[in-house]
C-alpha cells in the first residue's frame, strides 16, 4: 500500500502532471472516508488558483449511438491535429448495478488510452449520482490543474446525469442517430433544449443520406427553441468516426461558441453560475449525510419507516417527527 501523502506532495505531483498521483488524488476525492476528504479538501485548496483553463465538453447520446467510437475518434483528431491535452471522465450512476460499462468503454478506446496527452478516468460505482456527479466536479479541476486543456465529460447512464453533466460543462454536445424509432430517440425531448450542439453519427455509407436528412429536420426543430442567454444558436452536424469526417465541423461548433460567450460575458457568468450550483449542492448533500448519522434518527428510523411502509404515518409527518428530533 502506497504511503499516505501530504497535500503538498499531492498538489506538488498534480501540478507537474504526473499521471500516478493525478490518479490517486482523484481516488481521494471519490473516497467517502472523512479522513481522505479532509485531505482532498487541503488538496483541492492548493490547486485552485491553477484551474479554469480547459475548455469542458459534456457528451451524451442515444443508446446504439457509438459514444466510445466517437470519443475516441473526435480525442484522436484534437490530440493529432489541434496538439490538444485531453481527458476523458465519466459519471456513470448506473455501474453499482451493471458493474460499470466505463470500464468497458475505456478498453474499447484502445489508441486513445495510449496516447501520452490523453487521459481516460472511469467513473466510480457509486450509490448515488450526487456522489458521482460531485466527485467528477473535482476530478475535472484536479485535470485542469494538470495541464489537461480539453476535459469531456461523458454520460454513461442515462436520465438525471444529463442534467449534472450539464452543470459541470461548457458546451453540451448531443449525439445522435439518423432513422432510429421514437423508443430509441426518447432521450432526447427532456435534454434538446440543453444540448449546445447536435451531431448525427454513423453518416457513412448507406447511413449518410438519411443522416443529411436528419441533420436538417433538427436544426429545423432547434430554430423553435428561443435563444438563449449565451445568444448561441445550436448548430446540428453529421460525422462519421468511421471514416473521420465531420470531426473538425464538431470542433469548430465548440471553439466558435467559446469565442462568441467570452466575448459576451456569458461563458464566465455560467461557471460562476455553475460554482454557486455545486455549492449548493454540497450543502444539501453534507445535511443529508449528517441527517441520517445523527443518533437520535438512527434510533428511530426503523420504527419510524415501518409506519410510512405501513399506511400508518404519512412520509411528511414522519419527516417532521424525525426533522425533530435533531433540536
């Protein structure tokens, strides 16, 4: 087992970029031990003042719609043609039951994972996605202070960590596929109205006409939404990680709108915006967490859950008899 670190050694070590203890602070910051966030919180204050300067890119897309091929391919064309730093993270809430498909996912980018400036961290399996979401919030900063210029920040379940995701990035970039069924395409109605961006995957082949097609139905169907406070108009695309194409149009979609918010204020109002969020949701997460340790609750829980189980008290009545045991 490695000796335990100093926050400097840790802060030290991140700073240089060096890949080992890059990983072992992020560890530290997905520990639930009180001890290793006490050390994680020192480490996190070392290395505030040294990020900010990544551009963030959240990913999500459709089951079937190729995100590992994708992200591999778009980090190739970033690493190889723009001398970008990459890193890939993950929030994945739904590995506690599937064992975590990150991991299979990062096997799958074989090139990418190889490469010495790109950096490929799974999600961990945990209980909750606020636990997940607010450890990747961390690991994005621990990458930024790394050096790492370029941060994706990929979904791996689906639902409610589009919307954390969404907090945590600068752009949202949605993929999806052409002539695929309403079942299929279900994720997109709660989550077109965040998206920054639309691209059309697997435009190759027989697949690229209908994906042309596609791609002018959305941007039709984008021009419905109102602008927003970015004054960004999403842009929709096609690709192909097959064949390469379409990468550089994705880019240019995100360097332009990274452009046209710094010049209008809206790209650093967002992550101040953003830091409040996380803030917020810090408290509410430390409450809870206190909430369920207290004594007096755990004393009654059982009692107390069986009578909701049972008909016998209402879940507000018996939150406002728990809520009163803390005074």
């Amino acid at each position: 087992m490695p000796k335990r670190l100093t926050p400097d050694e840790y802060a030290a070590g991140v700073l240089s970029g060096n890949r080992v203890l890059l990983s072992r602070a992020i560890t530290l910051v997905e520990s639930t031990l009180p001890s290793d966030q006490v050390l994680a919180h020192a480490v996190m204050e070392q290395v505030l003042p040294h990020v900010g300067k990544s551009v963030r890119v959240g990913i999500t897309g459709v089951p079937g719609v190729g995100k590992s091929t994708f992200i591999e391919a778009f980090g190739n064309y970033l690493l190889e043609q723009h001398g970008k730093k990459l890193a890939v993270l993950a929030i994945d809430p739904t590995s506690q039951r599937t064992g975590g498909s990150i991991l299979g996912d990062k096997t799958r980018m074989e090139t990418l994972s190889i490469h010495q400036n790109a950096y490929i961290r799974p999600s961990p399996a945990g209980k909750t996605l606020g636990g997940v979401a607010r450890s990747t919030r961390e690991s994005i900063l621990l990458c930024e202070a790394a050096g790492f210029d370029v941060i994706f920040v990929e979904t791996v379940g689906v639902g409610q960590s589009e919307t954390a995701v969404h907090e945590m990035v600068d752009f949202f970039l949605l993929l999806m596929l052409a002539g695929a069924g309403d079942e299929l395409q279900g994720i997109k109605k709660g989550i077109m109205e965040m998206a920054d961006a639309i691209a059309i995957t697997k435009a190759d082949g027989p697949n690229l006409t209908p994906a042309t097609s596609a791609q002018a139905e959305y941007q039709s169907a984008l021009h419905l939404f109102p602008l927003g406070a970015s004054k960004w108009s999403p842009k929709v695309t096609v690709c192909s990680a097959y064949e390469k194409s379409g990468l550089g149009d994705i880019w240019d979609s995100v360097t332009e709108y990274v452009q046209l918010t710094q010049q209008n204020g809206y790209f650093h109002q967002r992550r101040q915006e953003q830091n409040l969020h996380w803030l917020r949701h810090s408290i509410r997460q430390q409450l809870e967490e206190r909430f369920y340790q207290h004594p007096a609750v755990q004393a009654q829980w059982e009692t107390v859950a069986g009578q909701v189980t049972q008909g016998q008290k209402s879940p507000f009545a018996a939150a406002a008899e728990l809520f009163g045991l803390l005074s």
